[in-house]
C-alpha cells in the first residue's frame, strides 16, 4: 500500500510539471489546436464514467470493490493520455521531456498491471475501498485542474492577439 501512495504523489508531482511544461510555450504553440484537443480531452473521461457506471450497476456486483478500480484505472489512463497530449506539443521544442515520458511510461504501466481485478485487489486491501478511490479522485481533479490552466493560458493569448 506504501508503494501506491509513493506512486500517487510522484505521479501527482510529474502531472503538475508536465502543465507548466506546456503552459511556459503558452506564446509559441497552435492555440486552435490546443482548443480542440483540450475539449475532447476534457469530455472523453465524463463519456467513460457515464458507461463505466452503466456497465458496473447493470452488469456486475461487488460495487464497493468495482467502482474505486474503475476510477483508479481511469484515472491512470486519463494521465497517460495527457502526458501523450503534454508530449506531442512539447516535442520540438526541447523542454524537460523526461518528466513527460516519466509520467506517460509509469501511467501506462500502472494502468496496465492495475487493470485486471485479482492484482487490484492483491495491491489494495478490499478493507480500505477508500484509498484507490481517493488516489483516483485525485489524479482525475489534477488532470482536470491541468487542462483547465492549460486551456486559460492559450484564451490569454487568444484575446491579447485579437486585441
């Protein structure tokens, strides 16, 4: 249980990195793009959440076990997808990539082994449903958090060049 906690902070901490990555080329990226990018990256979790709930109150049982998993693995997905968005934005320009790929190969993989539900629950204890679901919380707010400095810093630029 320690290793996901040390997990969720480093994790945390590269996510906050990789938005000031790309808010610092607020001046030199497509605002367009990032307008549209951000919008989908933004809707494409809620539409997940709307069909994991379905699925997981229609189909299956155990809730209290199923619904922190889903968020957990969501929200490692949803970091995987915004260090890949973070990346393809930053690339040329030469910034700390690393942190970029650090965050991207260590979601990826924490997705990947967290994914099925017999390691979920071998790394979680089913006596405490209440630390992934915060862990997933918390990653899927910092995502949100992200996108949405990111999205203000390109509508600052957008209105100062229309100005």
């Amino acid at each position: 249980m320690f290793i996901a906690v040390f997990l969720a902070v480093t994790l945390s901490f590269l996510s906050i990195l990789n938005a000031n990555n790309i808010i610092g080329l607020k001046g030199y990226l497509s605002i367009k793009s990032l307008d549209i990018q951000t919008k989908i990256l933004m809707a494409t979790p809620i539409v997940a959440l709307i069909i994991l709930s379905i699925v997981i109150l229609n189909f299956h049982s155990l809730y209290q076990e199923r619904i922190p998993h889903a968020l957990l693995v969501l929200s490692m997905w949803m970091l995987v997808t915004n260090s890949m968005f973070i990346y393809k934005n930053i690339k040329d320009k030469n910034l700390n990539l690393i942190t970029t790929l650090a965050l991207g190969f260590m979601s990826f993989l924490a997705a990947i082994y967290l994914t099925p539900l017999d390691r979920y629950d071998k790394l979680f204890n089913s006596h405490y449903p209440f630390i992934p679901l915060a862990i997933g919380l918390v990653f899927i707010t910092i995502t949100y958090i992200n996108l949405i400095r990111i999205r203000k810093a390109c509508l600052s630029i957008e209105t100062k060049q229309v100005a």
